[in-house]
C-alpha cells in the first residue's frame, strides 16, 4: 500500500507543521496520528518534529512526499464516478 504524504499545519500546534497523510489523492489530508496502523511512535527529540519517524517509513515505503504549497493549493479531487452521483 502506498499513498502521499506532506506536511501541514496541525490543529491547535501553533502553526508547528506535523505530517499529513492520505491513502489516495482524492482523499482530504489527516493528520498521521489518524492512522495507527501506519504511523510509528515519534522519535523522543525535544521540539522534534511530530511524523518524522513515520515519514521515513512511508517513504522507504514509496509513498509519494508532496510540497507543502502544492498540498494546500490544491484541495482533494473528487472522482467522477463520485461526483456523477451527487
């Protein structure tokens, strides 16, 4: 399995970035801790960055690592498929 990563500006860290992930790219952004069967503890570093262990599993992994300005300029694309339903 593999899917796309970023970095994002979590709730409530006071702008701090902390990893981002998605399973697919139509899907929204969730933090990494939404996924527990994919994340891994974070490293015990002082003001460390929050995902940066798991971030290195995912791309040794494969997964996809998206810019930052790329993840917040485009909001998730819906399928067709889904959007002909609505």
């Amino acid at each position: 399995m593999s899917g796309q990563i970023c970095w994002l500006e979590g709730f409530a860290t006071n702008g701090e970035k902390i990893l981002h992930m998605r399973l697919q790219p139509h899907e929204p952004w969730k933090p990494y801790t939404a996924f527990p069967g994919l994340s891994v503890p974070d490293y015990d570093i002082p003001r460390g960055s929050k995902g940066w262990a798991t971030c290195q599993m995912l791309l040794k992994a494969g997964w996809e690592l998206i810019p930052s300005n790329q993840a917040k300029a485009r909001p998730a694309m819906v399928p067709l498929a889904s959007a002909a339903q609505r």
